[in-house]
C-alpha cells in the first residue's frame, strides 16, 4: 500500500519547471557567463554572443585558444577548462540557446555604409551573414559590433589565428579594407538577424 500512495502522490504532485541550469552543459557553462552573460547572452560591446553559436565553430574557437593557437591570455585557461568539462555539451548547451540580438545601439548611418560595403564579405559569409559551415565559415549576425570590428583589425594585423592557412583570403581581404570603414561594416552585420 505504500507504494500505491508514493506513486499516487508523485501522479498528482504539480510538474516542476526546469530551470535555466537544468539543460545539459548548463552548469559547466557557467563559468563562461562571466565574460559572455548567462546562456551565452553577452551584454557587452566587446564579448561575442555564444547563444545559437554553431557547434563545430565552438569547438574549434575553443581548441585553438586551448592550444594557443588564436592567442588570448584570457580565453586560454578557460579554453582549457572547457575542454576538460565537456566541449561537446558546452557547445550543444550554446547552440540550443536562442540568441537575443546585441543590445548595443547601432548609428542608423553606420549601418548603411556598412550594408554598401558588405558585399565583399558576402563572398564567404554569404548575402545572409550566416556562414557556410561546409567551408568552415562562421556566422556574422547579430553579434556585438565592437567585437566584430575588433576581430577584423586582428585579422588585419595578422594576430588572429598566425599561422592558420585556412584563413589567409580573410586575411588578405581585411588589408584591403581602410581602419574606419570596420566600424561600418561591424555595425551593419550587428543589425542583420
């Protein structure tokens, strides 16, 4: 009869609710949430959104700051961390997370002349900015401008990824471009959703 009432019991009790930590990867992501908000939802001008990332392109950023490969004095102890907690289900836990847009303010301006001057990166990102991961191309959506215009004076400058080959057109391409116009261009791909 006992176990008639626990089953009972447990049939009629009100369902509890998951919470935000309840999703797998959900509590070893945590300690990216520093930097990059809770559940990938980076506030800041400067931290990529992680929310909605791509799996593979996760990974990938995350094993080459581990191995030093995309420098960052920052990023590369907690590369390291993640690697040891679960890559996999920190990345599945990002990309199940629906992204918010950055809440930065874009100027209107910006972001036309960077819609006028993105046509040169839609070769790669596509006219949508969504990437092609079959080519290893990340999506440019959304994320924080002052991120996005800080990844493209570090190509520039040849301080992301030394050395990676598979980026070298990129590479190539951002010398072509004047300093002033990446604020444009990161304006213009934050806006797009």
């Amino acid at each position: 009869m006992p176990t008639l009432v626990c089953l009972l019991l447990l049939l009629l009790a009100p369902a509890v609710a998951a919470g935000p930590l309840d999703a797998p990867g959900a509590t070893s992501a945590l300690a990216c949430s520093a930097c990059h908000g809770l559940g990938g939802q980076s506030p800041s001008n400067t931290m990529p959104i992680l929310a909605g990332i791509a799996p593979w392109y996760f990974k990938k950023a995350i094993q080459d700051y581990a191995a030093g490969k995309r420098p960052s004095p920052e990023m590369e102890p907690y590369a390291k961390m993640v690697l040891q907690f679960g890559v996999d289900e920190i990345a599945a836990y990002f990309a199940g997370q629906a992204r918010t847009p950055s809440p930065v303010k874009l100027d209107a301006a910006a972001v036309e002349r960077g819609r006028a001057a993105a046509a040169q990166c839609t070769v790669c990102h596509g006219a949508s900015g969504k990437g092609d991961a079959s080519k290893g191309v990340p999506d440019l959506t959304g994320q924080p401008p002052g991120y996005l215009r800080n990844q493209m004076l570090l190509f520039k400058a040849d301080r992301r990824s030394p050395g990676d080959d598979t980026i070298k057109a990129v590479k190539a391409l951002m010398k072509t471009i004047p300093d002033e116009q990446f604020a444009d261009l990161a304006a213009y791909w934050s806006s797009v959703r």
